[in-house]
C-alpha cells in the first residue's frame, strides 16, 4: 500500500532521531562551557562598568545575546568549534577586566550589618543556584526545537542504547536542578532546633498535590501527539509514557524514602545514601533479573501496558536517584554560608561523583556503559558529576568577579538582583511554565513547517525566533512578579 506524503515525512521525523550514537564527553563539557564563560562576561561588565544596573533595550538584548543567543550558537553553528566560541566570548571579558578600574565601593556605617545579622534567612536566595538554574532551562528550550532540523547535529540528539549526548545529559540534569531546590523543606527542618518530623500522611498529601498537576501534563501530551499523529521516538520513554509522567512521580515515591527515620543526622549524607541505594540497586536489578535486556531488546508488548512503557517505567529508578542526588546538594548549597566552607564542601562532592562515575565506567572498575534509556547507575553519577561541577564553575564565577554584600538583608537582595541577569531570573523563576510554552511552541513548529526540509539559515531564524517569544513570556511574567506554580 503507497504511503502518503504526512506518513513518508512521519516516517523520515522518526528516523532522524532514532539509532543514534553520541559524542563523547568531552565535546559535551566543550560545548556547555559558554554558559559559564557567558556569566564571566555579564560579571565583568556588571561589575567593572555596572553595564547591566541601568536596565533598557540595550541591556536586554545584550543579555539575551549572552544567556541564550551563545548557547543556541553553541549547540547549532559552532557546535564543531565550541572552543573557537568559547574564546569569543571569554576575549571581551578579559579586555574590560584589564583595562577598567571598577566603580568605588560604598561604605555602609559598621552598625547596620551588625543589627541584620540575627534577622538573616539561614536559606537566602543565591545568585550561582539562579544562573545554573536558569542556563538549565534555556539549554533545555532549545535543544527540544533543535534536535528536529539539521543544524542541530545528531550527535547532541538522545542516543538509542548506550553513550552520551548533551540532550541524554539535558534530561538529567532537568531532574537534578529540581531535587536541588527541593531541598529546601528538608534543610528548613534540619537547621530548626524545634522542628518536628512531618507525618507520612501530611507528607503524602503534599507530595501528591505536586505530582497531579505534572500528571495532567503528562495526560495533555500524550492526548496532543496522538490525536494529530506527532512523529514520535517510542524507544525514549515507551508507546504512552512521557517526561511529564517522569516528574509527576518522583514527589510521592521521595515521600516515601522520606519516611525512613533518619534523625538529626547530615542530610547531605542522608541523601546521597539514598540515592546509592537506589541506583545501585536498580542496577543490580538490571543486570541480574534480565531487565536490562528486556528494555533493550524484549517483546514490548509481552507485558501489556507495562511493558508498552517498559522504558519509562524502568528507567524512572534512575531519574528517582538523580533527583535524590539533587536534593543532596542542595543540602549544602541552600544554607547560608556562615563558616566560609562552601566552597571546599562544594569541590568535596563533585569529586566524589565524579571518581565515581570514573570507577563505574572504567574499564578496570565496573565497565558500566551509559544509558540513559536505561538512566542506569553510571548515567545517574555522569548527571550528579556533570552538575556539581556546573555549580562549582558557577560559584567561582560570582565569588571571584561580582561584590558580596552582607550588611543586612535588604543589601543582600540588592547584591542578588546585581549578581543575576534579569533573563536568567526570568527563566528559573518561572521554570515549568516557561518549558510547558517551550513544548507547545515546539508542537506548533513541526505541525507548521517540515523541519527537516529547512536550510541552516531559516532554521536559526526560526529558533531564534522561538528564543525571543518564550524570553519574552519568562521576562513578562516577571515583570508582572507572577511565580505560576504547577
């Protein structure tokens, strides 16, 4: 029987996204840098020439220009030369740090901060948690619309079994910024001398307030792409199961690792025994009961609905010890930093995720490839390794070139408005709204033009186009002080 045009561009859609292999690791960290060296640059001007306090037009598309225009560069025309890129940008920050003399500081009487200081929030909002947030969520906006024209190359694409790709370590690190904020309830209770453990049933019933929502995301989605036959990669999550589901499921079954009785010892060390435990169990269980291969390559329809999913379904282990993981930094990163040590506890855990996805990848270790169809247990200490170094690069970067104020807790926020490009705070404030538009753009593209029939220079137009509306709606729902919480 002849296929119809729709069927044969269908048919090309899923192919261009399917049995790929990767890149290596090393491209991928290339490739990520310029978000980093991009915050260099805002640093740099903002605190050598205050470029960024006297916000207009200029500013804004000067911001844009560095917070998303870089990385959609990065990911799409330089992709190849992600170094040539990098210099690009790092140049012009190095020229205004050597040749400008930054404006004189402005002497607060010894008395303010000393009268703030008891009034404090031991869990204040810091610039780095923003930016690595923030740069997150725009990698995350764009590569989603990318990955469907040829500019995006497929090595960035998600890979079919095993290897890595920036779109394989996208997913994760989506997974992981959420348990770091997260977080926050859990380092509340730690550091209150009065708090009392939260119930089972009252921490079910929260954590089930903020699954449903995600669920009926879940259920929107998979209601769109079947009703108008959207070309899908059904090895990434299963026939009905979607990233939605993925999010919507992670609070209850936290919740429930959260009934353990833990006392009042270390969370960060709570939680990342939590998520050992569980990645390591997850991957004993694939590779001892034949999971591993029945998600690979067994019969999808043997175990009917299940099974349908079977990727999903599985791999949601290994997205539940990511977030785990998460929720362990931001255990330490959250807090105040009264003591000064941050930075070594920082270093400390990213050292320690990253020797251990080192020794289960290793040849002479475990040999343990990465796959994040599976989200086994090397690809949840490749996003945990790939993440704290993220938030250490973006900790040196407002340590060493922006000013800390700590002279009361209205100077603070004024330190953390100055330390922050306005279209990052946009973007975190607002994060699952701002990636709830970025797909229903996304649907709206490939149903209006054939992605795969555009040339380079049509394809940036459209992606930058793309860019600018979803900036625009982040910027304005924070203009209007709107935080849309699903």
């Amino acid at each position: 029987m002849t296929k119809t045009p729709e069927e044969l561009y269908k048919l090309r859609k899923e192919a261009f996204v399917s049995n790929l292999a990767g890149g290596t690791i090393g491209e991928i960290n290339l490739v990520t840098a310029i978000a980093p060296i991009s915050y260099i640059l805002f640093a740099v001007l903002q605190s050598q020439l205050r470029f960024f306090s006297s916000y207009g037009p200029v500013q804004l598309i000067l911001d844009f220009i560095l917070n998303c225009g870089a990385i959609l560069l990065a990911t799409t025309i330089y992709a190849y030369q992600p170094l040539l890129l990098n210099i690009l940008v790092l140049s012009p920050a190095v020229l205004i740090y050597l040749t400008s003399s930054p404006p004189p500081k402005v002497s607060k009487p010894k008395n303010v901060g000393k009268e703030s200081e008891k009034s404090q929030d031991p869990l204040p909002k810091k610039a780095f948690i923003t930016v690595y947030r923030g740069t997150m969520m725009v990698i995350t906006c764009i590569a989603i619309l990318a990955v469907d024209f040829h500019v995006f190359p497929r090595k960035f694409a998600k890979v079919e079994n095993w290897g890595t790709s920036l779109m394989d370590l996208g997913v994760g690190s989506f997974v992981f910024s959420s348990g770091v904020v997260s977080a926050r309830t859990v380092v509340k209770q730690y550091l209150s001398p009065t708090s009392s453990s939260v119930s089972f049933a009252r921490r079910m019933k929260t954590a089930m307030r903020s699954s449903l929502p995600l669920l009926i995301l879940g259920f929107v989605r998979l209601a769109m792409v079947k009703g108008v036959e959207y070309a899908e990669h059904v090895t990434e999550y299963g026939v009905h199961w979607n990233f939605f589901f993925t999010l919507g499921l992670l609070p209850p079954f936290v919740a429930l690792l959260q009934s353990i009785p833990t006392g009042k010892r270390n969370p960060t060390v709570v939680y990342v025994v939590l998520s050992l435990f569980v990645a390591a169990g997850y991957q004993i269980a694939l590779k001892t009961t034949g999971l591993e291969e029945y998600v690979l390559i067994g019969d999808r329809h043997k175990y009917g609905l299940l099974g349908m999913n079977k990727e999903g379904a599985s791999s949601f282990a290994g997205y539940l010890a990511i977030f785990l993981a998460g929720m362990a930094t931001g255990t330490y990163v959250l807090p105040r930093d009264k003591e000064g040590k941050l930075l070594k506890t920082m270093l400390g855990w990213a050292g320690f995720w990253i020797l251990a996805f080192w020794i289960s990848t290793e040849y002479y270790g475990f040999g343990i490839g990465v796959s994040r169809r599976l989200a086994n247990l090397s690809y949840v200490f490749w996003v945990a390794a790939f993440n704290s170094s993220q938030l250490v690069a973006f900790y040196l970067v407002e340590k060493l070139l922006l000013p800390k104020r700590q002279s009361g807790a209205a100077d603070e926020k004024e330190a953390y408005k100055f330390n922050v490009p306005r279209v990052l705070e946009a973007f975190n404030r607002n994060g699952l709204p701002v990636f709830l538009v970025a797909n229903l753009l996304t649907g709206l593209v490939n149903v209006s033009v054939k992605t795969l029939d555009v040339g380079r220079v049509a394809a940036m137009g459209i992606l930058t186009a793309y860019m600018v509306v979803i900036t625009a709606f982040a910027l304005i729902l924070d203009y209007k002080n709107l935080s849309i919480k699903l």
